[in-house]
C-alpha cells in the first residue's frame, strides 16, 4: 500500500522499528481527522501491545488490516445514525469509524476492564463523542442503556446464529446488523439461517465496502432485524422447509 508524504518511522514497545505514517488512502477516508486516525494507531501500537489488546504482529498492518478496513464501514451507514458496536475490544470496528463519522452517536459494547479502560482513555484523550459500556451485549441493563439504535455492528466476535441474538435486540424494527465478516461468510449464513430467523433477522445481504481502499474489500453481512409478523413468518417457513427435506 502507498505510504503517504511525511513518513516517520515509529518504534513498537519491542523496540522494532515500524513504519506507522498512514496510507495516501487514509486522507480521504478520514478527511481532516486523520490526526485523531494517527493518534488512534499510535495508540493501539503502544498502550495496545503493551496491555495484551492486540498482537505485536499485528503493528505492521494496523492501516491496512485494522482502521482503515474498519472505517469504511461507514459507507454503509446513513448520516445522523446511531451505532453499537458490540465485541469492541481495542475499538474495532467503532473507533475507527466514529473517527471517520462524527456525525454517528456510537457506543462501545465491551465486557472486560483492561479493555473498556483503554477504550474510554482513549475516547477521553482523543475527544471523542463515543460512550464505552462495560458488559455484554445480551445483558438486560446493557440493552437498557445502549438499546434501540439504528445499527449494530460487530467484527470477530462469535458465529453468526449467536451474534444475531446478542446483536438484533440492541436495534429497532428495521434496524441493522453489520458484521464484518471474512471470505467463508455465505456459508456461515447458510449454516445459520435457521438461527438467524429464530433471533428474528431478514433480508440478508453479503456487502463489500472499502472498493479501491483496503484490498481485499471489508466483507460485510448486513441484516435487518424484521418486525415480529415477518419473524414468524420466517420461522414457519424454515420449519417447512426441515420437514419437506
Ligand atoms: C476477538 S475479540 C474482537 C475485538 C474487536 N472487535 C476486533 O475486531 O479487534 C472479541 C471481543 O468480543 C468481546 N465479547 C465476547 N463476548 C461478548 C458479548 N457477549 N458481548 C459483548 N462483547 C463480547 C470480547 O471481550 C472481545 O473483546
């Protein structure tokens, strides 16, 4: 990937040297917020290795494989939406896109200390608009108060029929699940559509975002969670469809 101008290269907390100037891509995805996308990397590289939130081998290709894989997920998202980002361990997928989107109210759905601390010291130290919640996304109180978004979004988190009942509940009728996925995504959701019915998800779609950006694409299954007549109605017929196999 081209390195944009400027490039100074940066030291990782095993004392390696490593390129961390951002890709010439990154100023078009994050405009000029590409300080807060700069300051993000060098966090993660730093505070990030050295809690144990990410792998020192994953350095190297945080641009790449991380933020800007993860921003482009705005693409699929409408301005003014708001986001729960579920699973966000070091804040992917939601830091990078609240970054490249101020106009989304995000929320960070995170179960564990080390990594909600990091989260909101991060958020705080970047002046983010981006509330951390610490439990997880099936919990009464979490759906409480994150609860009724537009979109839920999630990345490596858990197997599609599981994700979907954690996920589903935290958006209104016709709202949606993003969750990025890999290559083995259709699959998945064949594997799981009797699940995905059961949590009350529809009119499943597998996306790409990040075309002529990240390479490959940002794969993405998008789902709407459907009103409870269709949920059903779905229901009814993948029970047809088990008894006629
Ligand atoms: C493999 S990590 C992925 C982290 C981040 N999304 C990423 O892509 O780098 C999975 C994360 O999901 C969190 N998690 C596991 N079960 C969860 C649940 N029920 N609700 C919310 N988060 C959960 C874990 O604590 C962990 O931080």
């Amino acid at each position: 990937m081209e390195r944009g101008a400027g490039a100074t290269p940066q030291h990782s907390p095993g004392g390696d040297s490593v390129d961390l100037t951002p890709p010439a891509v990154a100023a078009e995805v994050f405009g000029d917020r590409l300080p807060l996308a700069e300051q993000y990397c060098a966090a993660l590289a730093t505070a990030g290795v050295e809690r144990g939130l990410i792998g020192p081998r994953e350095v190297p290709r945080l641009w790449d494989r991380h933020i800007l894989n993860c921003a482009v997920l705005g693409e699929l998202i409408p301005l003014g939406a708001s986001v729960v980002d579920i699973g966000s361990g070091a804040g992917l997928p939601g830091i990078p896109l609240g970054i490249a989107r101020p106009d989304l109210r995000i929320t960070l759905v995170e179960p564990l200390l080390r990594r909600t601390k990091f989260l909101a010291e991060f958020v705080e130290s970047a002046g983010l608009e981006i509330t951390v919640v610490r439990g997880r996304a099936e919990q009464p109180d979490v759906r409480k108060e994150a609860g009724g978004a537009d979109y839920v979004t999630s990345r490596a988190v858990a197997p599609l029929g599981k994700l979907a009942k954690w996920s589903l509940p935290l958006i209104h009728e016709h709202g949606h699940m993003l969750a990025l996925k890999g290559s083995s995504v259709a699959e998945e959701l064949e594997r799981d559509r009797v699940e995905l019915a059961r949590a009350g998800a529809g009119h499943a779609q597998i996306l790409e975002c990040g075309v002529g950006i990240v390479t490959p694409p940002t794969v993405v299954l998008s789902v709407e969670r459907v009103p409870r007549a269709e949920k059903r109605a779905n229901k009814e017929a993948n029970r047809r469809a088990r008894r006629a196999q």
